[in-house]
C-alpha cells in the first residue's frame, strides 16, 4: 500500500478510455453529514417532483427550516428545486446559501495481477441551501448550517438574500 | 497308517475292526455340518408357528397377537415383521403424544433423524417456526418469512440492516505454496474474467476476492462458479513456505467444483490410505495394507508429491450476510472488541514482526473505527477485518431496538479508507485446533442461564461470571454493493459478511437480530440481486442450470394445473419455448457459419470485450469483430412507460414500423404496446378435441362392458357381485402424456431457425430475471442476448437516421404470456457477478 501514493487531483474527464483501460474505478458514496429529517439530499437520480412535494410536506408541517445539500452536477438541479419553492411560497420563505468543497476518495482496482489497489483524492464543490419560514412574528437570525463542519475545506463567503 | 488291532472279543464279532483313533480333520468337518444346520434352525426355524405361538403356556397372553407390547421385549421386534407380512398392520400405529414428543430426549432424538438425509443450519430451528423452509442443494433453507415482509425486506436492505443466513456456503481449505496454488487455478480461471487468485492485492490477506471458475482448460465454455476466497495471512512475510487459502463454494457447485480441483492439483483422498508394510526381507516385494478411517470429520485430499492438501471444511463456520447501511450500526453495537489478555500478547507480537509505524492503528482500534462510520460502503471495498468480541450474548438489549448511530461520529472516513490496520486479520479461526477448542469450550446458553440465575442479583445487570467467559474471534468482510454509478444507486447492497467459529451461530445470529436486524431467506437473495440489476446465477454456471431445469419444471406443473380454459395457449401465442429460456436454440439460430457442431452456449465475461460493447452502445464506437458463436450478452433492461416484465419474456428487434408507431404514440403520449403479436391458429385443437371426445368414449365403453359382466356374473351367483376394478391407469396416463404434447409448442431444439423466428418479430434474447425494481421506481429485469442480434440492432439504429443521438438503445420486449410487444431501453452490465 506504502509503495503507491495517492493519486492527487481532479478526475481528468479527457483520456476518460486510458484511464479505463489501467483500472476501474470505484467510486464511494459521499458522506451523509446530517441524516435529520429535514435535511434533503439531491441526485441526479432523485425525481424533482417527488423532492418538490416532500419539502413543500416537511414546511407545511410546521418545519421552521430545511437544508437542500447537492454537490457537482447536481447543484443545478438544487437550485432549481430552491427557486421553485420560493417561487410558490408567495414571500413566505427566504434562504440562505453555503458553498463548500467536499474531499472525495475514488479508489481504482487494478486489472493485472502484479499492481495492488490505489485511490484518487478528488473535490467537488457542493451546495448546501438552507430554506428557512420568513414569517414575521418570530425573528429568525440565518446562521450558517453546523452540518457542514467536518467535510467543509474552507466555506467560501457566504450570501445571504432577502427576498 | 494306523494299526489294525483286533477287537477284545474278536471271535463273537466277526471281522468288524474299529479304527484306534480319529482323524481330527474328519470329525471337525463332521461337527462343522453339525454346527453349521443348527445355527441355520436356530436363524430361520422350520416351525410355521408364529412367535407368539412358540411361547410357552405360562407366558402366553389373551391379545398378543393384536398388541406387541403383551410379549416379552425381545420378541416384539420379530412379531411385528411378521405380523406386518402377514399384512396385518399391529393395532398400536397411534401417534405419540405431543407431551412424549416434546420431552426434551425424544425431541433430540427426532431433529437428529430429521438431519440425516438433509442438513440444517445452526438457526433451523430458529427459522423453521418463522420461515417457509424449502430443500435445496442438500440442506433445509429458509425460502421467506411467514410474515408479508417483501417490501420491508427491501426497506431493510436500502435503510436499514437485512441479515441472511448463509452458512450453506462451503469452505474449500487449500494448502500449498503460492505459485503451486496460482499454476494450478491459472488453469480453472482465465485473465480476462478479472484478477487471478494470486494477485498482489488478495494476497496478503487484507480482502476478499472473487474468481469465475471453469472446469479444466475450457474457457469460455464449463463455467462451474464465481467463488469468492481469501488467504490466510502470512506470519512471516516474504518466505516460500505454504500459505493457506479458503474458498468460499456455492452449495450447487460444489461437488463439480471439487472434482475439478482434485483432477488440476492430482489430489488422493486420505479417506483410503495404503500404507507399505515393514518388509521381513529385502529380496521381498513391497506389500502394502489399506487403511480405510470409517468416519471423517472434514474430507482431506493430498497429493503427496507436491504436499497440496486440501480440506473440505463443512459446517465449521457460521457465515451472516447483513446488507445495508445500517448494518454498520448493528455490528457495532452487537460486537464489543474484547481486550483483556489480547492487548499485550497478539498487538505487541505483530508489531515486533512487522516493524509497523505507530500511527496505523491495530486490527482491534481499526475495526471499531469503521464500524462507527455512516456505511459500510466508506471502508476500502472487499476489506477482512479479524477481530476478537466478548461473547455476544453479553451485548443484547433488554428489548428488541433499532440499533442507532452513536453520537460521536469520526469524521476521518478518509484517513480510515486510506491507511491500512498495522497487521494483516490474523485471527484463531484459521487454526483448526483453536476452532475445535472454541466449539468445544463454548458455555451453552442453558448454562449460561443457570449461571445467571445463581449469581445475577439484580436482573439485566452484568455479572461477574461473565468476564470469564471465551472470547469469540470473528471475520468480518465488508461488500461494496452496486458500484455502476451512472445507472445504479451507488453503494446499494453494501454490507459486511460476518464469519463466526461452529455453535455460536444461534447466540450471534439472537443478538444480531436484537439489534434489530431484519431476517431474509433465499427469496431475498433473489430480490437484492434484482434490485442490483445482475443476475445471481448465471444461466451457464452450474447453479443456473440447476435452477433454470428446477424453475421450468414448476412453471409446468403449474401450467398444467389449470383447468384448460385457464391455460394460455402458447401455440397462438406464437411462443416456442414458454417454461425455459431455449439458449442453445438461440445461438444455433444466430450462429453465422450453421454448418459448424453445436457447441455449449456460455456467457461472455471478457471484460474488455464487454467494455468495448458497451463503447459501442453507449458512445456508438464501430463494433468490435471478435469470435462470438455460441456466445450471450447480459444486458440489463428497463421499461419506461407501461407494461410488466416477466422472467422468460423475449427480447426482440424491433423492425422500422415500430419505430415510426413509436414516435407516433410518443407524440400523442400514446401508451399502447407497440405492436400486438397476430394470433396464429392452433392446429391441435381439434385433435385435441377428438381424442378427449375418444378418450371419454373409450372409458365409458370399458365401464359398460364391466357391467355387463357384473350382470352376467349376478345371474348366477346366490351372493352379491361387485364390479371389477377399472384398472385403466396406464391408459389415463398415456393420455395426459399425449394431451400435454399437445398443448404445448414443439421443443424448439427440433427444428432450425424456431426460436430465432418464431413470432413476427426476431428473438434475439431471453430474459432471465424480472420484476419490479423499488431503487429505480421501474419495472427492470436482467437478460441474455445473442452478440449477433445485438449486432443487428446497433447496425439498424447507426442506420435509421430519424433516431436522434443520445438516444437510448431500444429493443422489445414480450412476456411469454402476452401478445404485447413494448420497448425497454438496453443496457450492457459490466459487472456480472456482482452480488455473489
């Protein structure tokens, strides 16, 4: 294990075969940081309506806030799923974002008998939203989510909007 | 010769002489008849009295002839042989109280006659009061819970913790040097199926691998297994000494698998020994004695040149399969690592061997920081962990409960992934002595319990006996579960395999399932497979085989259990082979060259060709020209819209009026199938028709004449005459044969080209597993299909240029009990063999 260092850097997506022929690549899960109920992970895989209507639920049912987590391809899809809920909240919710960098090990199975398993540290950016009720009557003071703490490299400045 | 004396009155008696003596040898040989036809009067006595006759007069008793039990004890047996010759069955058949049945003796005595034709598992008994058990590969096996648990099943196997027993696995030891063990299973495997036995990073013992194993120099073709092993750890590293290996066999393939691995390593069975006798004299040639053991705990093979051994280890180990997330937890809170004698023997010795920097945690620290992370899916895939616990029983709540994380979460998932343990799992379950030890040491639970009883003064509370109690070393072997990320949840069905020394099975499996693990049976093996999208048993391997004659059989059993309204008919359905998927059929149709002798399908495993099939499905590479007769794809399948998938469905190639329907119903969100299969016309209809009409005629003909002879016979007869019996067995027999042949279709072995053009649209595949998926929300399945078929299709869609890119591959789908035809989109699975 000693005598092969881990690889550094980001996943190279241009000799995408070369690097396929050398090994496989196994990619492990990333880390749930908070498993609360009100806390929502986004896939690429998850269906957007379904994800829609179980936040809607969770607000409607008395929750004072929740935290949208996506990372890489599917912040996109996050943000979507943030706006819209904004959107049809008429002015009742507001939020708050966090960016943070999440360390990721891929480990890579060799294909020939003689090489031993090695890994590939990557990062990828992730989106951590927090959705929060904007009601007038109890003054809610955004804080930044405490999930974040062990997976975070460095929070970047953090935006706060008021719609 | 003896001398002739005369006799004292020789005058009176003549010239009779009496010889002075006797031959020894004439009067043995006359005593010899004497003894041999006593003992045969005394074995078989002439007298046609029965036994109770023979009693004398003061021992004999009014209804011995009716109940055995009036006779002396060692008549009984011979009165009942021949009273049931005799056939008249004794009166005492009643069966013995459930109070007598249930006394603890008899009751041992029942489940130990009930194992000797089929093996039970340490849980049986556990299983049998909750479980379905059904007889498979020479054991009793839970099939699913009494309970409607499908749905929690998969709940437990996606959220949770699922806990399967699967302690039917053999364990295989191997013991030879590693280059000896590599030639050797160099010849039942090929490189081009994934890592070898050997490889660099099984060998040290640090993970468990898996290999596909064929039968001697046959690759592709005689695929036996894929079986997973692991090697003993090296004590000291970098020698040439023998290293031990277990492999891990499916109960189906074992036997073929051993026969395999006796012929490449030239193994001896020890069970008949011949052993040289000490030779009185040199000039003498060497004579020998067999020695034969009568009973053998563990089969031992040798070969006594190379000093191969391999041991055939049945039932030493309990094998626990948890799946799931939560599974994590579980362990965690079930298994407490013990340290009290270990932490200055075992840690300092291997640290003094190996040098080992201080940093590494040792084997103990590591498993119990794993255990805390969030899944099992973050520990280095494949990982052996050895670790020793107090005895489980120590470790259960008071109640059944969920186990929950901890609350002080390690949050060096990184660190833990990259950094090995100090040492290699040693561990004492690789010793056969320490293992005997253990079983044999083992404190029962019925002792524990009176232990407790006398010493527990406040109840629930730990006592001081318990400290004393034998440490229990386990193995525990992370699974990394599904690992295609684009189409699969990634890390589902990941989980630990806990090894567990012989016994403690029961107290392990209890605690395990206090901690609120859910239990599965064979059904969920299925399910999870299915879930993962491959497929358990591949249909070339000997356990898919089996499986597909076992399942074919019941499907027309069940077939022809219906009433024949019921019954689909599968000649207008235009299906060939509706029981069974036909794969050697197939190939021969596909095949280009007919001409060439058929040989065996098998399922393509060449990873790179594989991957260079799926370049061409997915990123529409130019198809690579290989040599593909006789050859299948798995491919796994998913459908869009409406419509179920069975096993058994065909997967067909869809022709340019499909298409264009397709776009059609798309544009108008159309949810029809495709295209409905024309119904053909059954030619035996009416034959089967006439011959049930003759059949009846027949048997009605037969009973008249009966009663007509009955009739004839009451004329003359003072008493009453009852009809003959019918005795028309044969003639119902041989016309249900006849009626089955002609309900179903032709075996399509008989004729070419009948599976690959036996409905309007080509068969190019079968598929094998279907059913709904809960991890995709769709109906999914598994299948096989022909390399050229898939061909065709890859070359019609470069052809079509409607097709806009980044579409899918496409292909129909049918159920064989169906005339629709729908689109699935298509998939070329990598990973075969995923789930074993």
């Amino acid at each position: 294990m000693d005598s092969h260092p881990p690889e550094r850097g980001a996943k190279p997506k241009s000799n995408r075969n070369k690097q396929q022929s050398q090994h496989i690549v196994r990619k492990l899960p990333p880390r749930v940081t908070n498993d609360k109920r009100n806390n929502i992970y986004i896939t690429s895989k998850s269906d957007f309506k379904a994800q829609q209507k179980r936040c809607e639920d969770l607000l409607n049912a008395g929750t004072k806030e929740i935290y949208l987590h996506c990372m890489g391809y599917s912040i996109t899809r996050g943000l979507t799923l943030a706006l819209r809920l904004i959107d049809n909240s008429d002015g009742a919710l507001s939020y708050a974002i966090n960016t943070s960098t999440i360390k990721l090990v891929d480990e890579l199975h060799p294909l020939c008998d003689e090489d031993d398993i090695t890994y590939r540290q990557r990062n990828n950016s992730a989106l951590h939203i927090k959705i929060f009720n904007n009601s007038l009557f109890d003054i809610v003071v955004p804080k930044l989510p405490a999930q974040t703490s062990c997976t975070e490299v460095n929070i970047k400045k953090p935006q706060k909007k008021q719609k | 010769m003896s001398s002739q004396k005369l006799e004292y009155d020789a005058s009176l008696g003549g010239h009779v002489t009496l010889p002075s003596h006797v031959a020894t040898y004439h009067y043995a040989s006359g005593v010899l008849q004497e003894i041999k036809s006593m003992i045969a009067d005394a074995q078989f006595p002439a007298s046609s009295k029965l036994i109770f006759q023979t009693l004398p007069k003061h021992m004999r008793r009014r209804a011995m002839s009716h109940h055995p039990k009036r006779l002396p004890r060692k008549y009984r047996a011979a009165h009942s042989s021949q009273m049931s010759k005799a056939g008249n069955q004794p009166v005492n058949r009643k069966r013995p109280s459930r109070k007598y049945r249930r006394r603890p003796k008899n009751l041992l005595n029942e489940y130990i006659r009930r194992q000797r034709k089929i093996n039970w598992l340490e849980t049986h008994i556990w299983h049998a009061k909750r479980f379905h058990m059904i007889d498979r590969w020479g054991y009793r096996l839970p099939y699913a819970s009494c309970d409607k648990t499908y749905r929690a099943c998969y709940r437990a196997s996606a959220e949770h913790c699922l806990l399967q027993d699967i302690s039917f696995y053999s364990c295989v030891q191997m013991l030879g040097t590693v280059d000896q063990l590599r030639h050797g299973f160099g010849r039942l495997t090929s490189p081009d199926c994934g890592l070898g036995i050997a490889a660099r990073t099984y060998l040290s013992g640090r993970r468990e691998g898996t290999i596909q194993l064929f039968a001697d120099d046959q690759y592709p073709a005689g695929a036996l297994q894929s079986a997973s092993f692991m090697w003993r750890p090296a004590e000291q590293p970098e020698t040439q000494a023998q290293r031990t290996l277990w492999l891990w066999l499916h109960p189906a393939a074992v036997e073929a698998t051993l026969a395999q691995l006796i012929q490449v390593f030239q193994l001896k069975s020890t069970k008949q020994e011949k052993l040289p006798l000490p030779a009185e004299s040199d000039d003498q040639t060497p004579r020998f004695v067999t020695h034969t053991k009568a009973f053998e705990r563990n089969r031992s093979y040798i070969n006594k040149d190379t000093g191969m051994e391999m041991l055939v280890l049945n039932q030493e180990f309990n094998r626990f399969r948890l799946t799931g997330p939560r599974s994590q937890c579980v362990l965690a809170a079930s298994l407490r690592a013990s340290r009290q004698n270990s932490s200055e023997s075992s840690t300092s010795t291997s640290k003094k061997l190996l040098d080992a920097p201080s940093d590494l945690l040792d084997q103990t620290d590591y498993c119990e920081a794993a255990l805390q992370l969030h899944s099992p899916s973050e520990v280095l895939s494949n990982v052996i962990l050895g670790v020793n616990v107090v005895d489980p029983r120590l470790q259960r709540p008071s109640k059944r409960t969920k186990a929950t994380k901890l609350s002080s979460s390690v949050s060096k998932s990184v660190e833990l992934l990259m950094m090995p343990p100090a040492s290699p799992p040693f561990s004492d379950l690789w010793d056969p002595e320490l293992r005997v030890r253990l079983s044999e040491q083992m404190m029962s639970t019925h002792q524990y319990n009176q232990l407790r009883q006398r010493h527990a003064i406040v109840p629930g509370e730990p006592c001081a006996f318990e400290e004393q109690m034998q440490p229990l070393p386990l193995l525990l072997i992370q699974r990394p579960g599904s690992q295609q990320p684009n189409y699969k949840r990634l890390g589902y069905a990941a989980g630990w395999d806990v090894i567990a020394p012989a016994r403690y099975g029961m107290v392990l499996w209890q605690t395990l399932i206090m901690w609120g693990a859910r239990p599965g049976g064979l059904r969920e093996f299925d399910s999870v497979a299915r879930e993962l999208g491959v497929d358990q048993h591949l249909p070339d391997t000997v356990a898919g085989l089996e499986q597909a004659a076992r399942t074919a059989l019941e499907r027309r059993t069940r077939y022809f259990r219906l009433p024949p309204n019921k019954r689909c008919n599968y000649r207008k359905l235009a299906v060939v082979s509706p029981f069974k998927a036909p794969w050697q059929s197939l190939v021969r149709d596909w095949n280009l060259s007919p001409a060439t002798p058929a040989k065996s399908f098998y399922v393509m495993r060449n990873r790179g060709l594989l991957q260079r099939l799926d370049g061409c499905v997915r990123h529409r590479e130019p198809f690579p020209d290989c040599p593909t007769d006789n050859c299948l794809v798995q491919v796994a399948l998913r459908l869009h819209t409406r419509g179920s998938l069975e096993s058994n469905a065909l997967i067909c190639l869809p022709s340019s009026l499909d298409w264009k329907r397709h776009w059609r119903q798309l544009k108008q969100d159309n949810q029809e199938p495709v295209h409905t299969e024309p119904l053909l016309s059954d030619v035996n209809e009416r034959l089967r028709k006439q011959l049930r009409l003759d059949h009846k005629r027949l048997l009605k003909r037969l009973r008249a004449r009966r009663v007509r002879e009955k009739r004839r016979l009451q004329e003359t007869s003072t008493r009453r005459v009852h009809i003959r019996p019918a005795k028309t067995a044969s003639l119902v027999s041989k016309q249900s044969a006849k009626m089955c042949s002609l309900w179903l279709p032709t075996d399509p072995a008989e004729t070419h080209d009948s599976v690959r053009r036996q409905c309007s649209r080509e068969v190019f595949g079968y598929v094998s597993s279907a059913g709904f998926s809960f991890v995709e929300a769709a109906v999914c399945g598994v299948g096989y299909v022909t390399v050229h078929g898939l061909r065709q299709l890859l070359h019609e869609r470069k052809a079509d240029p409607i097709r806009a890119k980044g579409q899918p591959l496409l292909c129909l789908v049918r159920n064989a009990d169906s005339r629709d035809y729908r689109f699935a989109r298509l998939q070329i699975n990598l990973d075969l063999c995923a789930a074993v």
